[in-house]
C-alpha cells in the first residue's frame, strides 16, 4: 500500500529562473546504506512540454549514492554546466501524461517557457 506523503503544484510564469541541480529527498538511512526506492515522486505537467522548451531534467542512477556521489563531485569541482548532456534524461512530455521516478534523482527544473505558463503536479508516495 502506498501513502501520499507530499504534494505540490508550481506554477513557473514567464521568466522564470533555472533551478539548481537538486533531489526532491535523501536516501532512507542518510548517506550510510544503498536502499531500494522506499518514495517514488509523480511529475505530471499541466501543460505541454515540448523539448525545444526545456523540459525537467534527470540524471537516471542518481538514486544510488556511488551515482549521487560522481555527478556531486562534477558539481561542486567544474560547476553546473559540466554535467554532461549525454547522462541527462529529458523528456518531452504533453500535459496530463505522468512520470515516476524514484525521489533520490538528481533532477533540474529549467524552466525555459517564453511564450507561456508552466504548471506542474508532483505527488510523492511512500
């Protein structure tokens, strides 16, 4: 059984700035123990994302610490423009479709919309 543990709605207008690299929460036991997902997060765009608007960025493996850990030291060594675009899952998404991912990724909201609004559902489920 699962348990919605957070929800929240961001609403980006126009101009908005690039969030940092980030996780949208730790690993269970701190930084001691690798641990299968224990929260998965929902993303889902209220709107469309199209990828020549930038949609969220995730780094897939960012879950475990070994992955946390590399993509933390290219951070705080080279800046965040040096994570490589290769390892960068980036979707683009019409609104109302869904991803799950595990809470742990390292993710990036880029916030590039122009011409419009960006609202986005994540629900968190424990």
């Amino acid at each position: 059984m699962s348990v919605l543990v957070f929800v929240s709605c961001a609403v980006l207008p126009l101009g908005s700035a690039m969030q940092a690299w980030h996780t949208d929460g730790g690993h269970l036991f701190g930084r001691k123990l690798d641990c299968p997902a224990h929260c998965l997060d929902v993303f889902v765009p209220l709107v469309d994302v199209p990828s020549e608007l930038g949609p969220t960025e995730f780094i897939p493996g960012t879950q475990t610490l070994a992955g946390a850990a590399k993509v933390e030291s290219v951070l705080d060594s080279q800046g965040p423009e040096a994570v490589c675009k290769s390892q960068r899952y980036n979707p683009a998404l019409t609104a109302g479709t869904a991803i799950l991912y595990d809470h742990r990724y390292v993710c990036l909201g880029t916030s590039r919309f122009p011409e419009s609004l960006s609202v986005i559902l994540t629900e968190s489920l424990q």
